[in-house]
C-alpha cells in the first residue's frame, strides 16, 4: 500500500504540474489579450482530464489529440451558446454528442480514443461555470478560437510534462496490454446499450435539472455521466453513483468548513489547487476521493466567481442525488450490460 500511494503522489505531481502549466500560459494570455477568467477554468479542466487519457499515449496519438482537441474545443463553445439560447436544442445536441463517442467504440480501440477526445470538451463544458455566472458576465466569456488555442495549450503541456517524466522521473507509464477484439454475442451490442444508456440518462438529467434546479443543471448532468462512462454493468454504475455522492457529502462539509474560515481571492485559488492534488494522489484507492475533493474545488471556485457557495451546497448535493439515480435507473432497466459482457 505504500509503494501505491508512493507511485499515486507521483502520477499526481505529474499531472498537477501539466494543469498549473496550462493555468500559467492561459493566465498570460488572459492577462495580455484581456480575456474573462473563465479561460482559466477551461484550461485547468482540460488539462486536468486530458493527463488521465494520454499518459501512456504514444506520439501517434498524442499529435492526434492536438489536432483534434482544439477543433472539438473550439466547437464545445458553440454549443454551450446553443444551450444557453435553446435549451432543448443544445442539450440534444450534447446528449447526441456523449452517446455517439461510445456507440463508436464497435470500430476498435482507435474509434475508443476518438471518442474520448469528443467528450473532453463536452465535460469541461459543465465544469466552467458559464450558466451560474451573471447575464452582464456571460457575453464576456471565451470565444471558439481562444478555447481552441487553450485546447492545443492543453495538449502541449500534458505531452511536455509526461515525457519529461518518463525521460528523468523514476518511473514510466505503463500502458495496458491490448486486448485482443472480441465481439459479444449480445443483442444490441454493449456500446449500443450503453449509448442508449447514457442518452437516456443525460437527456433526463438536463430535462430535470433545468425544471428543478434552473442554471445550475450541469451538476445533475455531469453527475449522470460520472456514473454511467466506463459502464462495466449495473452494479457498476451503482457503486459509482454511491460514491459520487458519499464523495459529494464529505466535500460539502469541507467546503463547508473553508466557506466559515473566510478563504477567498487568491487564498482560495490556491486552496483549490492543493484540495486537487490531494484528491488525485487518492483517486485510484476509490472514486469518492476524487468526488470529495471535485466538490470542495468546486465550491471555492463559485466563490472566487462571486457565488454563495456555501448556500448553494445543499442544492448540490440535490443535483448529484438526482444525477447518480437516474444514470443507476437507465443502467438497471434499460438494456442492461451484463458484468462479463463489456465488448463492442
């Protein structure tokens, strides 16, 4: 155990050093080209996610991934002015969009990381907080070139700091062995359940979180998609939802507890940055970890924007409750994966 949390603070190190290095060069550029801030949360939120897909990318796909994530970036924003001008319209987009990268995984493992490339945008989408920003704030807000330029800035610092971790750290990435393709004997194939699965719990997810919880629906939709990606069957799905929102709650009393201290402005910012790196190192002993520390995060950076966060904490919660059941109800009893059976 050690040893694998020894080698976790690695990986996270890695990985933080790759998000402050995005964080820096889209700090200059919204300093220089007077950019709204929410610049910094996309380049912290791709970078962030990107590190996990591509350590143990090979230069192949790592020059993909630069040619396709600022394209997907850049058409990301599009769509985030498409929801918020129509609604039902952006968010069938954006269902169509998360169902389509897994219904593509039939084509091979190649298909697979173009498909999870197509979902990085969408997820750092529901995690810069456009909707809960004031309507005077909202016009000001990222435009398609500078997210796309903030895409290949993401790219660029996950590749240099992962290589230079494999050239001179003490370890290197371990990439899994391929599995050879098998194809399930299932009746619509996994991936096509699986896409329906997720379809139908997003589409719920923004149906329901835009009637009850208003500007602040990306919480339910985001927390339906946690739980039902890298759906492996019911039980599954279950225990990531169960996680996500015994991870939430611990999150809340912790941000709850920093809301009282009185941490803000810059404190909080890199306050922020540390409750991540925590939350990485413990990431892979269980989900809630990670979950605890998204929360906390997240709640410190509603209120570097302005937002109440500690009122809006309870509302929360509510938005994770509601997300986690609707993606466990689509995964139970809406062609269900069997445990053994997750191949294209």
């Amino acid at each position: 155990m050690t040893a694998k949390l020894i080698r976790n603070a690695y990986e996270a190190a890695l990985t933080m050093t790759a998000v402050l290095l995005c964080w820096a060069a889209a700090l200059t550029l919204e300093s220089t080209e007077g950019l709204h801030t929410d610049v910094l949360v996309l380049a912290v939120a791709l970078a962030l996610t990107l590190a996990s897909t591509q350590r143990t990318a090979d230069t192949r796909r790592r020059l993909t991934s630069l040619g396709v994530l600022p394209v997907t970036v850049g058409a990301s924003i599009f769509l985030g002015r498409l929801i918020a001008s129509h609604y039902a319209i952006g968010a069938a987009v954006f269902t169509a969009g998360l169902a389509l990268a897994i219904w593509i995984r039939r084509y091979g493992p190649a298909a697979a990381k173009a498909g999870t490339l197509m979902t990085l945008p969408l997820i750092a989408l529901l995690v810069v907080p456009g909707p809960a920003l004031p309507p005077e704030a909202q016009s000001g807000l990222v435009t398609w070139f500078w997210a796309a330029l903030i895409g290949a800035l993401a790219c660029c610092s996950v590749w240099l700091v992962q290589g230079a971790g494999d050239r001179y750290g003490p370890w290197r990435a371990q990439p899994a062995p391929e599995q050879p393709p098998r194809r399930s004997r299932l009746h619509p194939r996994p991936s096509t359940r699986m896409a329906l699965q997720m379809a139908a719990g997003v589409a719920a997810a923004f149906t329901l979180g835009h009637l009850l919880f208003d500007d602040h629906w990306p919480w339910v939709v985001l927390t339906a998609y946690v739980a039902a990606s890298g759906n492996r069957g019911r039980t599954d799905v279950l225990r990531k939802g169960v996680e996500r929102l015994a991870g939430a709650c611990a999150g809340t009393l912790l941000a709850t507890g920093v809301a009282a201290a009185g941490i803000t402005g810059h404190a909080a910012v890199a306050l922020m940055f540390a409750v991540l790196a925590v939350a990485l190192w413990l990431r892979p002993l269980n989900y809630a970890y990670w979950a605890a520390g998204m929360t906390c995060a997240l709640s410190l950076l509603l209120g570097y924007f302005g937002q109440d966060a500690q009122h809006l904490l309870p509302t929360r919660l509510e938005g994770i409750a509601l997300g986690a059941a609707l993606s466990v109800a689509s995964a139970w009893w809406l062609l269900p994966v069997p445990r053994r059976r997750t191949a294209t």
